[in-house]
C-alpha cells in the first residue's frame, strides 16, 4: 500500500504530524504560506508546496497521495483546501480534519462528548462546524474515509505554559467553575497517525487529555515546576479588561472534554494523559 500523506497546513499541529509520519515511513507532502518556511521544510525532507487559499495547486502537487489532511482554519468564505482543491481529492483513500471543540459551544462547564449536538457561539467554530460538513460531503463524494479530529487548547514546546512564565507574560486568572481542556501537540499526531493505520470505519474524534482544568491551576503548577513562587490569581473582573477580545472570548465559553471514543475506537493511549506530564516533559528540555 502506498503511504503518502498530504497536508493542508504544515504550522504547528501539521509539521508535527508530518514528522511522526516520516519517521513511521510515509511520504510526506504539505503546504505553507511562506517561501523561507517552505525551503527550511524541504531541508527537512518535506516536499512543500506554496498555498494560501487563493489559488488551486497544480495537479501534480497531490500525485499518489493516499491520504489528505487539512489543517488550515477556515474563514467567510468557507475552507481554502476545499474551495480551491476539490478536484484535487478524487483519489484520495482518507481524509482527515483538524477542527475544534469550539463547535460544542458553551456547556456553563457540564462535560460533551462526540453525541452533544454542536451549538457553536463564536464566529470562529460557526465556519469550522460548516467546514466539517464540507469535508463531509467531500468523502461522501470521493468515497474515502473521514475522520474529524476535534481538538480542545493546543500546547507543547514552544507554545506553553512554561514558555510563557518563562517570558514573563503568565497569569494566574481566577474565573470560578471555569475549565478549558488541553491536548499537547505530540498526542494530536500520534491519534492522526493511529487513525490513518487502524481498520475502522471512519469518525467523529475529540482529541484532549483525562484532564480539564482551571487556568490558576495549570500556571500555578508551571511556576512550582520552574522552581519560582507561584502568583497570586488576578481575579477575572480585574483581568478581563486587560485582555484582548480574543483571549476574553475562551473565558466566554465552559466545558469539559471527554475523550473515551478516541481511547475505545482507535486504542489510543495518550503520551500525556494531563497537562501535568505534558508541561514536566516541556520543563526537562531546558
């Protein structure tokens, strides 16, 4: 069988991916927006193709691709791989798609799983919802396998808790009963990976660890790894007027992730099963 794996998107969760793939033997293509992104890519054996949603790629970008994955977040105007790259998925043998538990809504902290029906609020997850129904019908059409990947807060090195008490910029803010669920970046490509190799139907997946948490828990616990005194929490009336109008919208929004099916279906067992393992492992880098 040939495995060559094409994705839409090589940023953060898809460069991931793309090198747990290479290291498992697939072939591995994608897409970024930036020429300097794209040459340092192909130094790492990654064939990389210009895209930024505008245009089709040339036909043979996708040649003998097995399986596509698209990574991008969708805008107005609807998914940018999809809009542009339809034609393109004909032969494709799985699809996959990297969307968000946004699309859930708000639950005033009540726990969801793949069966709650999706009532997103913000703007953001409104497209990705739709984007998921696209990529629906893209499969139904292709007659490939789909798998939804719906993915909670993204961290891992570089991107985390640590960096930021590490920068200066971490606060301890104090919303009662508010949870945010989490998913380091490692275990996003090792379910992407699993998914592409385990027999299975094809699915709905929420990808985020045993764990929903606090904010003043998981900086508290960052500051007490790196060895410094933990802050006090700022509670959230004092912090809300300081934040941006993106960061207040994740407080406007409460909810818990189970992740069962993912374990049930597809045997997945996550690396770091809380934000605990997840930000030990970051601070032991260094």
């Amino acid at each position: 069988m040939t495995k060559r794996l094409f994705i839409f998107g090589l940023g953060y969760s898809g460069l991931e991916i793309a090198q747990l793939a290479k290291a498992s033997g697939w072939t591995v293509a994608g897409t970024c927006t930036g020429a300097d992104k794209a040459e340092r890519l192909r130094a790492m054996g990654i064939e990389t193709h210009l895209f930024d949603g505008t245009a089709p790629l040339p036909a043979q970008a996708m040649d003998g691709a097995s399986h596509v994955l698209c990574t991008i977040a969708p805008g107005p105007t609807g998914d940018p791989a999809l809009r542009t790259c339809a034609s393109l998925l004909g032969q494709t043998r799985w699809l996959g798609y990297l969307s968000t538990t946004g699309v859930y809504g708000d639950h005033g902290g009540g726990w969801v799983d793949e069966d709650t029906p999706p009532t997103p609020g913000q703007p953001r997850s409104i497209e990705r919802l739709a984007a998921e129904r696209g990529w629906q019908a893209m499969a139904l059409e292709a007659g490939a396998r789909l798998d939804i990947f719906r993915l909670p807060g993204i961290y891992g090195p570089g991107r985390s808790t640590i960096d930021q008490v590490k920068a200066g910029t971490a606060r301890r803010i104090d919303k009662p009963g508010q949870f945010f669920s989490r998913v380091h970046v490692a275990d996003i490509a090792g379910t992407v990976l699993k998914a592409m190799t385990e027999p299975h139907p094809g699915g709905l997946y929420n990808v985020a660890d045993d764990l929903p948490a606090p904010n003043s828990e998981v900086v508290g616990f960052a500051f007490t790894l790196l060895g410094r005194p933990v802050p006090p929490a700022i509670p959230w009336e004092e912090a809300a007027p300081t934040m941006t109008a993106m960061a207040r919208s994740f407080y406007g929004e409460n909810r818990r992730v189970r992740n069962d099916r993912l374990k049930r279906e597809l045997g997945v067992v996550l690396r770091y099963p809380t934000y605990r393992e997840g930000l030990r492992a970051i601070a032991e880098l260094g």
